[in-house]
C-alpha cells in the first residue's frame, strides 16, 4: 500500500463547528471518535468520517464522491502562479 491507497486517517475541510468533547462511533463504540464538524462549502461531515470509512467500510454517497473527485480534478488542474512566492523569497 503506498499513500495514494492507504486508507485515510482524517479527512479535513473548514471547521464549521467544535464539540465538546469526542463523539463515540455508532458502530463500534470507539470514544476517541473526534469532535469537529467540517465543510467544502458544500457538504458537511464529521471529523470522524474516515474511521468509518477506512475502518467499517462506509461507502459515501454518489454525489458526494463525485463532487469530492471533480473538486479534486479542478484543483489538480489548476494553473499555480509562483510569481509572488518566488519573489518574496528571494533575497
Ligand atoms: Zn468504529
């Protein structure tokens, strides 16, 4: 397994709301299931989304893997300026 494949240990995003303490998986009862509530703008999801994922093998919904895959696919494919951080690092 290389990085590209190995299952996510966290999936972040903007914070949109911090708990009070860890939530408990409803599955396996873990504790220490994290706090955070994440958004893209979009979607929202638990900090704890990818023990489910990676650890009970929750499948997302349709529209929300493909909204992740094209948000990935535009990000990869944008064009980055290093115009401003090539010249505030030179000296
Ligand atoms: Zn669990």
């Amino acid at each position: 397994m290389n990085a590209r494949t190995s299952p996510p240990t966290s999936v972040t995003g903007t914070v949109t709301r911090a708990c009070m303490g860890f939530s408990a998986c409803r599955i396996c009862g873990l504790s220490r299931n994290e706090g955070l509530e994440f958004t893209d703008g979009v979607f929202l999801w638990p900090q704890g989304l990818a023990h489910y994922v990676s650890e009970h093998s929750v499948r997302l919904p349709p529209d929300i893997v493909a909204h992740a895959r094209q948000r990935l696919q535009e990000i990869e494919s944008a064009i980055v300026d290093e115009s401003w951080w090539c010249e505030a690092t030179s000296m």
